[in-house]
C-alpha cells in the first residue's frame, strides 16, 4: 500500500457533528500524528479508515481506488489494523487464542502457501551455489508441517518469529486476565503484525504506560518503520508527537485544520491549531501557606482474593497542598481512594482524620446536642476567654443559646478514625470528605438521571419526612450550569447525553459545592478539552487555597509534576516514595513506578 | 427394578439433554433464551402436526411406515425449532428488544399454541401411540437379553441422538476455529467484532441450531417416553434444562451426567414405595438439588466455570 | 446477509435515536398496541375463518355487556395491576424475581390455613386479620429466601426464583393431599373467613384495594427517599455504594415490600374472590405481569394501563373461543402475539429508521435499464 486518501468524510451522531468535511493523506512509511484534544474526532476518523464507522458522506482511496471499509474484517483486507484504547481481548483466552481468532479457512491456506514459497525460495537462492545438506533439507520439511487448518502450534511458532523480529516479550499460552496493561497492549499490537497489515493505527497508546514502556513501545514503532510498515499514532500528548512522529495532522472540533512536518514545528504551534488560540500552557501552582496535617494513612494493608493491594501504606495528606499520587494503572491507587472514602474496608491499619476545629465554634451543623454535651464531658471545649467549659448542670435551652452565641469554641483540631466506616457513617460524623471517582458515569453520577436528581445524591437523606427535597439539589444545578458552563439543553435532561467535560463539571462542582475538608480525584481531566482541563486545575487550586487538602490521582507525569506540592509513586500497592516535583524527574518518578528506588 | 430404572432415567433425561445441549450452544453466542420451554412444546407439536399430515393419508394405525414417520416427525421439530431461533434472534439481534422478556413471550405463546394444536390433534391419538413404537424401538438392538444390553443397547434413536449431539457440541467448543469463534461472540462481541467475526451471524445461528436440538426433547417427550400421549405440558422441563446448563458450567459433556442425575432425581418417586404425600415431597428435590448447585457455584466462582461475560446483553457496534 | 442489507444501502439506514419528544413516544406506544390488536384479529382469523370482525366483536361483548363481566375484568386488571407493582421496584434494581407465581401462591396457601383451621373458631374480622398475617408472612418468607442468597452469596436470582415457583407448587399440592382425606384432591369451597361482598358481589373489595395500593406506591417510587434509593441502585450499583446506599439493606427491604404485596394479592385471591385454592390458582398471571411490568417501564400509571389492556384482551379471546368453539389455551396464543407486536413496536421507539425513497427509485431505473 502506498498511501491512503480520505475526501470529504463526514459523520454525525445524533447533533453532534463528530466529523466534518475532512480531507487528508497517509503516505507510505511514515510515523504520522494524528493530534487533536479529546472530542475533536481523532478517534472517529480512524474508526472509519478500520472499519468501524461508516461515514455519511466522502470517500476513501487506498493507492488511488476508491474502496469502502464495511468492517474491521474488510480492514484487514487492505492490510490496515488498529489498536483501540479499550483493548478488545477476550479475558479467558490465551494469547494465541486470542491471535487466532477470526481467522478463516483461507487464511490458514494462505499461511501453508506462504511456508512453502518461503521453502522454495530458499531452495532457489541454493541452486548453482550448493546442494542443500541433509540437515536444511530436514528443517525445511519439518517447517512445512503446517496442514493449512486450525492449529495453534502453527500460531504459536509464527508468534514467537515475530516477537524476535520487533522486538516484543510475550507468553503465547498466557491467560489475558493475567496479563499487566503494557502486556495486553503488546498482544494486540502482535495480532495486528500476525495478519501482515502494512498500516497500523494506534489510539492513544501511551495512556496507560510508564515512561519506560513508552520508550520499549517507540523503538517498536520505529523498528516497524524500517520493516516499511506505516504508523499512525492517535496523541494529544506534544511531547511524544515531536518526539516519535515524522508528521503531524491536526484536528479540531472534527474539522481538519492543516499538517505540517514534524522537524518543522513546535509544541506551541500545535497547542494553537489544535485549540485555535494562543494558550498559556502554564498550570497555576501557589504556594501552600500554613499546610496542617488533615489526614493520616498509617500502615494501611488491603487484601482482595489473597493479593495485597495496598501493602502497609503510609502516607500524609495536608490541608492547603495538593499531594499527587503517581503510578501504574492498577497500582492500588483507586482502591487507596475508595479505601479512605469508606467504600473498600482495610484489613490493617488506620485512616486518621484531623478535622480542623481549632479555635472554631461548635455548630449544629455538625453536631448535635447530645454529641456537644458528650464531647464538653471529654474537656474538648474553651469559652471565647480560653477557659474550660463545663456544660454538667445547665439546662438545654441554655446551651442552645451558648452555641447560637458561638461560646462553645474547639480547643483543638478533631481526631476521628475513619477505618471501617461506611460512606454513609463518614457522612454522619460531619466530616467533609468529597471523591470525584475515575469512573464518572459509572460511580459519581447516574446516567439515567437528568441534573436535578444527581446532585440530589449527596442531599436526598437530609429532611424529615419521608420524601426527597429536590428544590435544594434543583438550586445547585442552576448554580453549576452558570458557573461553569455546563452545556445541557435543560436541567430534565439525562446527564448521561451530556459530553465528558460537561459530565466532569457536574461531578466536580458537586463534589465542591460542600466545601469539602478532604477532595479526593482521580483521574479528573481524563478525556477533558484542553480548556476544560486547566478549569478544573484551577479549581484544585482554589479549593487548596481554601484549606482543603487535595489529593490528585493521575497518569500524565507532566501535570503531576506542575500542579501538585508533593508528589507519591505507589507500585503494586507500596508507596514507592514521595518526592518534591519542583526538584524530581520524570524518569525518577519513572523508576519509581516501576518499583526502583532512586536516592533520594 | 433396579434396571429398569436405570434404564427409564437415561430415557427420561434425554429430554433434558436436548434442552441443555441447545441452550448451552445458544448461551455460548451471548443470548440467554428463557424461551426453551416454549420452543419444547412447539417442537413437539410440529413433530406431530407433521406426522399427523402423513397419517391423514392412512385409514388405519397398522398402515404406518414407522421409519417415514420417525423421519418425518423429526424434520419437522428441527423446522419448527430453527424458526422459533429465527423468531427470537429476530427480535433481539435485528430489533435489540430485551432478551428475557423476548425469551418469556416466546414460553408463553408456545405453551398457548401447544395445547391449543393438541386438541386439534386428538382424532390421531391412536396413530400417535403405534407411531411412538418406531421411536422407541426402530434402532434397538436387543431388549430384555442381558443386563448390558438393557442398558446401553435398548433406547430408541433420539436417546443415542441425544448424546452424540452433546459429545459433538464439547469437540466443537473446544477443538475447532468456529468454537473458538463462538466463545469470543459471547464472552465479548467488540472482540469479536473487531476480529471480523460477524456477531450477527453467529448469533442467529448458534440460536436456530440451539433451538432446533432444543425441540427435539419436546418430541422425544411426547413420542417416546409417554408412547404417543399428547396431551402433556412440557414447561417444567424446559426450565429444569435451563438449570443444567448452569449445572454443567456451560460445557455438553458435563451436561450428560447432569442430565440423567436430575432424570434420574425426577422419576424416582415412581420407583419408591412410598405415601402419596412421599412422592410430591420427592418431586421437589429437583428443584431443590438445582438451588443448591446454584448456590454453592455461586460461593465456589472459579473463573473458568463462570457464564459468558456477554450473557444476556445485546450487541451494538455503534454504541458510544 | 439480509442484516448487511439493513446496515450497509442505501434504501433503509437505520440508526440509534438519541432522545426522542414524549409525544412521538406515546404515538408509537399507542400504534404499537393498535398494531397488536390488529394482529391478534388476524391470528384469530387463520384459526377460526372468518371472525375477523367477530374478534372485535367479542372484545366488546366479552369485556363490558354485564355487571359481571365488567367485575371480573377488573378483578384480572387488580390482580395482575397488583402483581406488577410487587415486581417494579425489584426490577427497577435490575433484581429478576421471577418467582411471583409462587410468592403469591405461597401466599394463598396461608390465606387457606387461616380459613380452614381458625375461621370456624372466631369471629370473621379477626379470621381476616390473622389470614392476612398469614398471607403476608408466607408471601414475604417465600420472596426472602432467594433474595438472602443473592445478597450474600451473589446467586442468580432468576433461576433461583423460578425453582421456588416449582417448589411452591409442590408444597400445596402435598398440603392438599395432607389435609384432603377423602383422596379428592380438592380444597372445598370454605365457608368462613371471607371477605365481605359488596352489593352482593365479591370483587369489589379486591378492585378498592388494587387501587388505594397503586396510588400509594406511585408515590412511594416516584417521590419517597426509598424510592429514590431504588433508583439509584437501578442506574448504577457503584454509584449507589458510592453515596452509601446500602445495597444489601435495600434489597432485603424492597424484596419484603414485593412479599408483602404478593401476600395482599393471595389473600384477595383467597378470601376475596374463590374461597379456595388448588397449585393452579394463580394460573399463569405471575409471568403475565412480569411483561406487564416490563412493557410499562416499571411505571406505576403505565402498568395500570398495560394491565387493562391485558386483561381486555384476554376475556375478549376467552369470549372467542366460547363462541367459536376453538377451545384449548387460546387465549394464550391471543396474547402472546399481541406482546410480540408491542414489544417489535418498541424498536422504533428507540431507532430511527429513514427510507430513501430516491434511492427506490434509481434502483427502479437500474433495473428497467
């Protein structure tokens, strides 16, 4: 194949107009980046050069014919293949199963005559030079065992070729549910390289890897390169475009904007066309002033089916910085967060919360009066002179009036165990704790609500009575619509038909609106416009600002590094350390994400 | 006695192996049919409803060809069932309606339609009970010489039927690229999708075939364990089948010996010499053994043994 | 083939809608079932030549000529009314309780216990209070069991329930044979313990009942903190652990509100319609009113709708095959085609289907040509 053209593609979802009128070449050969932010239809493209989307209007010309991809099998025809950011592997498989699967009949035939020719042709080469010695001869009969039928060996052999050829390490008869992400990714990349495809289109590969497997994956890319094969990777990362591509095509809002030779430009150029105004890439990161201990993570172990997830974790979380958490996906850095927010139980160890009180008078917000009366018993309050108080003995209603006068005032910060808590219990306590969870649909939000009833989920219980106050949840979401530019058609509408950014403003002004004294993210800005992403940073840092202690779960090393105050690596469930982004590298935070060490 | 119960529970579970060994390959592709029932009573229907068309050309139950009308009966419940895995591939594939309650529709109209055609039929019944003679009989070896024989050699054609096509489906899954294919579509269609493998295809064909062994129970029901009774409900089989594919983790070969414990299980009141308040407390320990399987494979959950992860959701490639 | 045909011309592109007016909704919906009556008359047609207009006909007549009949359609619209609303919430949180049919069989039988050993001995309100108890309490244990075992051990609740369906059956057949000592296998027509009748009628109390309980659960789904909860979980179980909604505890819960209807609707059928009882008592309707529930979208208002609908239908074919003669679970095969269609009609409620009439066309010229 020598290039591929596509003319006037153009493809609709619903209103949104995923694609629009674009034109763009491939050429043999090359490493091409294809850059765009999120939603600004990379992915859509592809999906149509492999098959999977169908446009609504254009054409698509491989070498200067006109050819329609119906399928991913049609794909495969004209030798293209693509590597999706969701890997489509079957988990019970075996890696060659997972290989074979979808080959036909006349592939396996294919697959005979190729052995043979190849035979032949080595013969060939021999005639006139030498006779062949009884050994060659041998080997080449005993390479020719391939029926032409279904046979695993036969795709094993051919697996383990190609692995030497580029450069991969993998376990033919290995289980994909127990594969390690970079794995799995390195499988469905051979799959692709078993089918002989001349092109291969990949979707964001990076996302999940350490910056080690990122350079195993572009020699890989390169080595594919020099093998004459054309590489399309799918990035909205600068960095590895100028690194890795010989040219870059930029999209934006699914239009196309223009293509220029990767040598020839640079990352603010790109970050222009692809957003379409000059941007300040700078994260905004103020000094912490006065950080105070907020919570405690002592020795926390976690087991799930006999493998320790988290293994005595140590950690320090302060209110007024953002602390960062780095590592591998599947590190233990969700089951951290969900372990703290009472939604995973730990099987050792404590999760301390030091609720700032200290000189704050009591309210009934948060407590109650036989909470107040206990807590004045145990000597935890002064009287705005600084003496003790002692509540024994007065009435009710004058201690009503005591905390209305704001007298009860806090000695000192609160103490409160969150280990074994349920979500529910924390909430009780008056602890202030808010989690915008990776999986926003799936665990923040429900679909199927419209805005009204979801932000109705932290509130629903509050009220006498036995039916649910929607006026107070219905306020807040006007509220977050204006302020931060949520587009939705109306507050009725399922969040569910929302876009990504949008769903992500809801969760996270919802999640803020309680100004909460713990804010846990992770992954926040995953999938997010580049405008969207620097919002919610500067929301982080408000809310830093506020005293609340932030914690920041994310895979791009480069935000880590610009917007939190301190910095933690954990790797298969241990704090690998935790280190001062101002001074530390990436290929230091690299080595600590793999379990290394580096001196400190 | 003993060997004649041993014999009668081979005979009787047959109907569940049809049923299991069906549904096990229909839930393979990703499509949970609660329908199997239904397709048992119309197999069963259609097979006599086409014999029934031969005996109206005869004037007198001895004139019957008992191998034509073997043949005949069995075509037409293969028929009957591929169409009613077209019907319910129909609606959940092409126009993606939800999988139970197409499944529970299509029960509910085929135990409607099945005592509503019975009665039509009842001007046969005596051809019925001489033709369920060449089902039982046509490929027997020998019956009553010796012990061996009894049990192994003396079943009518759908008994032997019956295991092969289970032993068949096993090789199938597990030796051949269309099993391989047939796993993927049901443990995970985007894969398979994205292999080239047509998820449509396979699922509407897995479904009729599925269906089409599934109604042979429903014939063997009526024309050779109850001789040629047709008036009979089969439900309570079809679901107890249901229960054996979950029983059997999926796999036919399982499902043979599952099949005749439960068949086993379910006639053994007749054999005992109890009260009549006995018998009805021995029906239920079918049921009862199925819950307990289902519970202690709930507790168990080893990862090879669980249902396919595509089960009973529908596929579509444009989903976003 | 034919799919590809489907996806990959251009004379029919079919594509996902992404929302749709409610107005466009209902339209369909109504169509769909106009469509499904449409159908039926044909199927009825086929079997009996002719009654095409007699089907129609006989829904009429069947359904609205006397007292009576108008009675017992909405006893049938009450029961299976009732039934459905036992299984919405449990639906609605994706919990497949298949297992009315013998919850509420359960449920009879209690109802029986009471009529035959303690209602001869007190007064009928309190025979009626402790039948009640009695029905409730079975119905609620019947629905616990599988519900426990899901809770705690993840067990597929839908087999699970439909096994209980078998078991129920068992059990009253074997009370029957226990207690019947003449062999008939027959509970006689009980004397004491019934509910009274109204204006010497027995149903009306039943139809009072189905209502007061449909507008008080409505409420209870749409707009109670429960039912809130029950929403959550059926959007999203990770996000219902995710605000602290305790899964387990709400299911219990939920699962005792479904015994407890179901024990409501043994005791009517019971004490407030037949005054007895055999393992066919509640015949059918507990799967009938799964696609009731299904098909109305575990809507309260709907469901109401869908069960008159059902109940319509199916003493309109049973007055066809009285006066045709057809006999045999007709009924049956009326309603199952007229479910058949209704559900097809969904299709177009969640798909778009666009004809391009000019390519009709250039393939006609093509053709000619």
């Amino acid at each position: 194949m020598k290039s591929i053209r596509l003319e006037n593609i153009s493809k609709a979802f619903g209103w949104i107009k995923a694609l629009d009128d674009i034109s763009l070449q491939i050429n043999e050969g090359e490493i091409l980046a294809l850059l765009g932010e999120n939603g600004s239809g990379k992915t859509s493209l592809m999906n149509v050069i492999a098959g999977i989307y169908h446009p609504d209007q254009g054409d698509v010309f491989i070498d200067d014919e006109k050819v329609t991809i119906s399928s991913p099998k049609d794909a495969f025809k004209y030798k293209i293949g693509m590597i999706h950011q969701h890997f489509k592997l079957v988990n019970v498989f075996t890696a060659v199963e997972n290989i074979v699967l979808g080959l036909e009949k006349s592939d396996y035939k294919k697959f005979k005559e190729e052995q043979i020719k190849t035979e032949e042709e080595f013969f060939a080469k021999l005639k006139g030079v030498r006779e062949p010695s009884n050994v060659e001869v041998a080997n080449a009969k005993s390479r020719i065992y391939h029926s032409g039928k279904y046979d695993l060996n036969f795709a094993r052999q051919k697996v383990i070729q190609i692995c030497n050829q580029y450069g991969f390490k993998i376990d033919p008869d290995k289980h994909v549910y127990d594969m390690s992400v970079s794995e799995k990714q390195n499988l469905e990349i051979v799959k692709a390289l078993f089918r002989g495809v001349d092109l291969l289109i990949l979707d964001e590969p990076t996302a999940v890897l350490t910056p080690q497997e990122i350079k195993v994956l572009f020699k890989i890319l390169k080595n594919m390169k020099a093998d004459g094969k054309t590489v399309i990777i799918i990035t909205h990362k600068l960095n590895e475009v100028m690194e890795i591509s010989d040219r870059v095509e930029v999209l934006r809002k699914g239009k196309y904007i223009g293509g220029v030779k990767t040598s020839e430009t640079n990352p603010a150029q790109l970050t222009e066309m692809m957003v379409g105004k000059k941007v300040e890439l700078e994260i905004r990161r103020d000094t912490p002033v006065n950080p105070d201990l907020r919570l405690e993570i002592n020795n926390v172990t976690l087991v799930k089916e006999g493998v320790k997830v988290l293994d005595n974790v140590n950690l320090q979380v302060n209110g007024g910085e953002i602390l960062g958490i780095a590592g591998i996906s599947g590190s233990g850095q969700k089951e951290l967060l969900e372990c703290v927010a009472g939604l995973q139980k730990a099987k050792s160890g404590d999760i301390i919360f030091h609720n700032p009180k200290e000189n704050k008078p009591v309210t009934f917000f948060h407590k109650d009066l036989k909470q107040i009366k206990e807590l004045a018993a145990q000597g935890k309050f002064h009287d705005p002179d600084g003496n003790k108080i002692d509540l024994t003995g007065l009435k009710d209603k004058e201690i009503r009036k005591m905390v209305e006068e704001e007298k009860i005032i806090f000695y000192e910060n609160e103490i409160m165990p969150l280990n074994d808590k349920t979500p529910l219990e924390i909430r009780n306590l008056g602890i202030k704790l808010s989690f915008v969870p990776e999986d926003r649909l799936g665990m923040g939000l429900v679909g199927e609500m419209n805005l009204t009833q979801n932000m109705a989920l932290r509130s629903f219980r509050k009220g006498k009575g036995m039916n649910v106050e929607m006026k107070k949840p219905e306020r807040l979401a006007e509220h977050i619509v204006k302020e931060f530019g949520v587009v939705t058609p109306n507050l009725n509408t399922p969040v569910g038909r929302l876009s990504g950014g949008n769903i992500q403003k809801l969760l996270v002004g919802r999640e803020i609106s309680s100004n909460p004294k713990i804010l846990m993210t992770a992954y926040p800005v995953r999938g997010l416009d580049i405008n969207t992403s620097y919002y919610i940073y500067n929301l982080l840092n408000d809310q830093k600002n506020a005293r609340c202690a932030v914690i920041y779960v994310g895979e791009d090393l480069d935000v880590l590094l610009a917007l939190c105050d301190r910095l933690a690596v954990i790797y298969q469930g241990k704090i690998t350390g935790v280190v001062d982004p101002h001074k530390v590298t990436k290929e230091q935070v690299g080595i600590l994400m793999t379990g290394g060490s580096i001196d400190a | 006695m003993f060997i004649t119960f041993l014999r009668n529970a081979i005979r009787f579970s047959t109907i569940f192996l049809f049923g299991s060994t069906g549904e096990t390959i229909v839930e393979k592709s990703g499509h949970l049919n609660m329908g199997i029932p239904g397709v048992m009573c119309i197999g069963a229907l259609a097979g006599c409803a086409g014999m029934s068309i031969y005996f109206n050309t005869l004037t007198d139950p001895s004139q019957i060809n008992l191998f034509g009308a073997v043949v005949l009966g069995i075509l037409f419940t293969i028929v009957s069932g591929a169409i009613c895995g077209v019907i319910f591939s129909f609606f959940t594939v092409t126009l993606r309606c939800n999988q139970n309650i197409t499944g529970l529709t299509l029960t509910t109209l085929g135990a409607g339609i099945n005592l509503f055609v019975f009665k039509r039929l009842e001007t046969f019944s005596s051809y019925f009970g001489k033709a369920s003679d060449g089902f039982r009989n046509l490929f027997q070896v020998e019956v009553g010489a010796n012990w061996f024989t009894d049990v192994f050699l003396s079943y009518g054609i759908l008994v032997y039927l019956a295991i092969i096509i289970a032993v068949v489906a096993t090789i199938i899954f597990s030796k051949t690229r269309v099993g391989l294919n047939l796993k993927a579509v049901g443990e995970s269609p985007a894969t398979a999708d994205s292999a080239g493998i047509s998820v449509t295809r396979y699922r509407y064909l897995a479904t009729i075939i599925g269906c089409s062994i599934a109604s042979l129970g429903g014939l063997f029901m009526i024309m050779d364990y109850l001789g040629g009774n047709i008036e009979y409900g089969l439900d309570e089989y079809g679901w107890l089948a249901v229960a054996i594919v979950i029983f059997s983790m999926w796999k036919p070969h399982f499902g043979i010996l599952a099949s005749f414990i439960f068949g086993a299980l379910y006639i053994a009141p007749s054999y005992l010499n109890a009260s009549f308040a006995m018998k009805n407390v021995i029906k239920m320990i079918p049921y009862v053994v199925t819950i307990a399987v289902l519970v202690v494979t709930s507790i168990l959950n080893k990862k090879g043994n669980q249902p396919p992860e595509g089960l009973g959701i529908n596929y579509d490639r444009e989903k976003r | 083939m034919l799919k590809n045909f489907f996806k990959e011309n251009d004379f029919i592109r079919i594509s996902r809608r992404m929302e749709i007016p409610t107005w466009k909704k209902w339209v369909f919906k109504i169509a769909g079932v106009l469509a499904g009556f449409l159908f039926a008359a044909i199927v009825v047609s086929f079997i009996s030549p002719g009654s095409f207009f007699k089907f129609f006909e006989s829904l009429i007549v069947g359904n609205f000529t006397t007292v009576r009949k108008l009675l017992v359609l909405f006893e049938e619209v009450a029961i299976l009314f009732l039934i459905s609303c036992a299984l919405a919430p449990a639906f609605k949180m994706k919990f497949w309780n298949i297992g009315a049919e013998g919850q509420v069989l359960m449920a009879c039988l209690g109802t029986v216990i009471g009529m035959f050993f303690i209602a001869p001995n007190v007064p009928n309100a309190v025979a009626l209070i402790i039948e009640l108890l009695l029905a409730v309490t079975f119905g609620v244990v019947w629905s616990l069991i599988p519900t426990l075992f899901k809770a705690f051990f993840n067990t597929n609740e839908t087999l699970f329930t439909l096994m209980m369906n078998y078991i129920a059956k068992g059990i009253v057949a074997l009370m029957i044979t226990l207690w019947i000592k003449n062999g008939s296998g027959v509970i006689p027509v009980l004397e004491y313990g019934r509910l009274p009748r109204i204006g010497g009628q027995n149903y009306i109390i039943n139809i009072i009942v189905a209502v007061v309980i449909g507008v008080i659960f409505a409420f209870y789904m749409m707009r109670s903190k429960q039912g809130f909860e029950i929403s959550v979980l059926g959007g999203s179980r990770n996000t219902a652990k995710y605000v602290g909604i305790d899964v387990k505890k709400v299911l219990i819960r939920t699962m005792i509100i479904t015994g407890v209807i179901c024990g409501i609707v043994g005791f009517l059928l019971v004490a407030g319609a037949s005054y007895s009882m055999n393992e066919n008592t509640v015949s059918g309707r507990g799967f009938t009113a799964i696609l009731v529930c299904w098909l109305a979208g575990f809507n309260i208002p709907e469901m109401a709708g869908v069960s008159f609908l059902v109940a319509f239908m199916k003493y309109g074919a049973r007055e066809v095959e009285s006066s045709l003669h057809v006999g045999g679970s007709f009924v049956d095969i009326v309603v199952g085609v007229f479910f058949f269609v209704v559900i097809a009609s969904n299709f177009f409620i969640t798909n778009q289907v666009k004809i391009n009439f000019k390519a009709f066309k250039k393939k006609k010229k093509e053709v000619i040509e």
